[in-house]
C-alpha cells in the first residue's frame, strides 16, 4: 500500500506530452499529480505547501530550472528531483550543489522516476514516523553537532543548520561512523538508496554542500576527509 505521505507531486516541465505520461504513470501509482509549464508557474506552486515534492526539468523558458532551484531553496527543504540531458554531468553536478535531492538524466523510464520518488520518500520516512519509532532514534552529538533523527534537526553552536533530505541522511550516516572510514558504495546505498555507478558522483557533491554548511574543520581537524579512492572519514574530536 502506497504511504499517505509526501504523495502529492509537482511536475515542473515545458513538454506537456511528458507531464501527462508522467501524471497518468503516478497517479496510477497512488500519487496525487499537478503539473505547471512555465518557471514562474511551477516556482508559486513548489512554494505554496501545497507539494510533498518538485520533479523539476532544467531546460525551461523564461527562468531555467537551476534558478527555480535556487528560488527554492532560499526558503524551503521541499524535495526537489531534477531532470537533466542525458550527457550533461555538468548540470547534475550544478543541480546538486544548488541543492536538489537526486536527478535523472532524459529520457528516462517511468519505472526509474518513481523508483527514485520512492527512494525519496524513504529518507523522509521518521518525518512522518509515530512516537514509538521516534523514541528509538537517540540523538547525535559529535563535536560541535548534535542532530535529531527524531525532529530532522541540526543544530550547531546553538543555531540550526538547514539541510536538505539527502544532506541530512548523509551527515547522519557521517556521525554513526565518525573516526571511521564510509566507503562511497555504502553511502550511496545508504543515503539515496541505489547503487554506486562508475560515473555517479552525487555522493560527492553531497559531502562538498556538507562542508560548506558546517564548515571545514572541527576543533582543528579537518570535519569531512576524503580518503582517496575509498570514501570519506567524519573527524571524532576527542573530548
């Protein structure tokens, strides 16, 4: 049975063909579907709380899709999915520094998009999760960190750092392993829940959107290191 939550898409693309397949294709699926065809359009609907989530082509008129993007993350986590040209590395990398949750490169099978909604919807899960699973989620301090799996809070230094869904699942697995090495392979599993490809450097750019945030040391150590050709090492600062 498909969960009640973060059900209700928001397609943001120009070719109206692809966003009727893809609204049939969904809705199919349990998914409550609405599609917009222009920038402006899909923006003032992403930004409503009227959406769980934003599938969101790049190559828009007017306003392209990387300036939606950014329009909304300057005040919102919704999960956004970007589609890219297929070949074009260099707008999925753009993609995921601006902050979207994961792409797909065009053309893609359905079956792909909600394998990656789905997916999705998984690391959102203890958003929605009830008491008793809460109650199992123990908080994490480490350094100057300390995050809530059961509120999907951060906080450093008394502030709140806002992340998005996949920042926040990735530094969750980064402090469950902090002084240990996390292999790339595992991360990606673990946090966007497919398997590393050769060419897949989301778990990267990731981790660089993490450094920027948090910053790049921690009581004089550097806070994420890369440890080539294996995975990266979260710092564990002795108290």
């Amino acid at each position: 049975m498909m969960p009640t939550m973060m059900n209700r898409i928001l397609v943001i693309d120009d070719d109206t063909e692809l966003c009727e397949l893809l609204t049939d294709y969904l809705q199919a699926e349990g998914f409550t579907v609405s599609a917009a065809h222009e920038a402006g359009e899909g923006l003032a609907a992403a930004l409503d709380g009227g959406h769980d989530l934003v599938v969101l082509d790049v190559m828009l008129p007017g306003m392209n899709g990387f300036d939606v993007l950014r329009h909304i993350r300057a005040s919102s986590t919704l999960p956004v999915l970007m589609l890219t040209a297929r070949g074009e590395e260099i707008d999925r990398i753009i993609g995921l520094e601006i902050g979207a949750d994961d792409y797909l490169p065009k053309p893609f099978n359905p079956r792909e998009l909600l394998a990656r909604i789905r997916a999705i919807q998984r690391r959102s899960e203890t958003r929605g999760g009830g008491i008793s699973l809460r109650m199992r989620l123990e908080k994490l301090t480490i350094g100057d960190i300390c995050l809530d799996p059961a509120t999907r809070t951060v906080v450093q230094h008394g502030s709140n750092v806002e992340l998005t869904t996949v920042e926040f699942s990735l530094l969750h697995e980064l402090l469950k392993m902090a002084g240990r090495v996390a292999s790339r392979e595992e991360l990606t599993e673990r946090v966007l829940d497919r398997k590393l490809s050769t060419f897949d450097r989301s778990i990267d750019v990731h981790v660089s959107s993490l450094r920027k945030k948090l910053g790049h040391e921690v009581s004089g150590m550097e806070r994420i290191r890369t440890v080539r050709g294996v995975g990266y090492l979260y710092a564990q600062p002795v108290s």
